[in-house]
C-alpha cells in the first residue's frame, strides 16, 4: 500500500492538470516510490483525455474519465474511491502547492506515526487565498511552532 493518495478531480482544465501533474512529479523527489497520483476527469471535452494520457507516457498516475459530467462534488467523491493510500490528498487541479510539501508531509508521517488527519491551507490558480481560517494538524503542538505566526 502507498502512503499517500494525491486524487486530481478535473473538468475542462487541460492545461492546470498538466502543470499540476508536473508540479507533483517534480516535487515527489525520493517519496514518488511511496505516491499515488489519481486523476478523475469528469467528461472533460478540452482534450483533457488526449493530454492525460500523453502524459502518463512520462508520469505514472491513473487516469478515470467519467462518461458523463457528475458535478464537481460526486467527482471528486468519486476519485477518492479509487484512491488505495494510507492517506488521502484532495488537491485541486488549479491549486498552487508549495515546493517541498510532500517532504514535509513525509516528514510528519515519520515523526509522528499516530497521525491520522493534517490540514493544508491552499491558494487558487489566481494566487487568492481560499482558506482564511486556521485549522491545526493532529500532531504535537511543538510541530506547529512558527507556521501560525508565518501565516499571519
């Protein structure tokens, strides 16, 4: 079993799943062994299916395409059905991630292997903040000492 799923619902976005692809793949490093990567395009007509699947030719991900659009919740539900790792990462296919997030994730599933849930702040393709709240990660607070004060 993987550690983590990274699942990709897209719709009609060819060209942010293949810089999500990419950004992904790049920033895997030494964990890509230990990563999943699942795409679920929701009967995207962009050539969304023609990119993926050139893309799978460089990348190992899976690639399922709905036959029919099934909104943008049920698809997302859906991708993470097929998902099979320990942990699952929603990630959205305009979302910016932050280099070295993977690391760090793997760093906290080493560290602290009771863990069973870490929340992520993202920020959209326009660079816009989605998420002003603060959510802590179950880990021990000392994990957490200097990102709140770096988020504000």
């Amino acid at each position: 079993m993987k550690k983590l799923s990274v699942y990709i619902p897209t719709y009609n976005r060819k060209e942010h799943l293949k810089r999500q692809l990419e950004f992904i793949f790049s920033d895997a490093g030494e964990y890509l062994s230990e990563i999943e990567v699942i795409v679920s395009d929701n009967a995207s007509n962009d050539g969304t299916n023609e990119m993926a699947k050139a893309m799978q030719e460089k990348y190992p991900f899976v690639y399922y395409r709905n036959e029919k659009n099934l909104g943008i919740v049920t698809n997302a539900l859906l991708s993470s059905e097929y998902c099979k790792g320990e942990f699952l990462w929603l990630v959205g296919d305009d979302d910016y991630i932050e280099r070295g997030v993977i690391k760090k994730l793997f760093q906290i599933f080493t560290a602290y292997p009771d863990v069973n849930f870490i929340f992520l702040n993202h920020a959209n393709m326009y660079g816009k903040v989605m998420d002003y709240g603060y959510s802590y990660p179950v880990v021990p607070p000392e994990f957490c000492t200097g990102y709140l004060e770096n988020a504000l």
